[in-house]
C-alpha cells in the first residue's frame, strides 16, 4: 500500500533513508535527519513524502518537491529520493512510489516529473527505462 509519510513513522522512515544514503556512501547529521522529517510533514513546504506498506511495515520510500520552471507556467515535481528496502526489491513497490508520485504531480497540476541516478545504478534503471524517458542532460555541481 502507497500513502502519506506520517509523523508515527519517524523510526521505519528514518531506518529507510539511512540504508538510501549508504547506498550512495553518505551520511548527515542528525540536525539534517530532524529538519528533513519535519520538512516533508509540514503542509507549507513543497516537500512531501509517500512511503510503502506492506505488512503493517515501511518498505519504501519517496521524497518529491514542486517546484517552479522557467520554461512553464506550471510547477514540475523533482523525484528526489527514491528507496526499497533490498528485500522487498521486485515486489512492485518501486513501480507503486513512482506512480505515487505521478498520481501526486497530476493532482497538483504538475504534468512533468524527473528525477536523477547514478549511472552504474542498473537494478533501478531497468525500472526507470519503463517508467520514463532518459534525457540527454549532464548534471553540474558546485
């Protein structure tokens, strides 16, 4: 089952987002943990959050952000984090929290979603390549 981040969900939530961060071999503090929880259960900001339920459990995660576009007059949604826990990988909840965020985005008005991987990240680009389309952009940083 795919629903709203709730504030009881603090442990199962944080347990998911920790195990996405190592798998991108990082780690924040635990202001940023707090401020991050807080953020996506406040009505006001445009962050939000779906997560997995299967078993009365938290399996997976999704973290989107409207935002505006220059190019549109419409908000976009950015897909910022994306998690399942790897034993529940191939169960469909990956496909379920992306379709979550669609059914999220077309309710607001946002027709375009995107989102970002790791090149190597080839598990969850077999799900990606079905879900959407590859664009040709290269991402800068400072």
């Amino acid at each position: 089952m795919i629903r709203n981040l709730r504030a009881a969900d603090l442990p199962e939530w944080r347990r998911l987002w920790t195990g996405y961060l190592e798998f991108y071999g990082t780690s924040v503090s635990e202001d940023v943990y707090a401020a991050t929880f807080a953020r996506l259960l406040d009505p006001a900001r445009p962050q939000w959050a779906l997560v997995a339920e299967n078993g009365g459990r938290l399996v997976g995660l999704a973290h989107y952000i409207f935002h505006p576009h220059n190019w549109r007059i419409e908000d976009v949604c950015y897909l910022q984090d994306l998690y399942v826990d790897p034993a529940t990988r191939g169960t469909g909840a990956g496909r379920a929290l992306i379709e979550g965020v669609y059914a999220a985005a077309d309710a607001n008005g946002t027709p375009q979603v995107w989102w970002l991987t790791q090149e190597g990240n080839g598990t969850a680009r077999q799900l990606y390549d079905r879900m959407a389309r590859v664009t040709p952009f290269i991402r800068y940083q400072r």
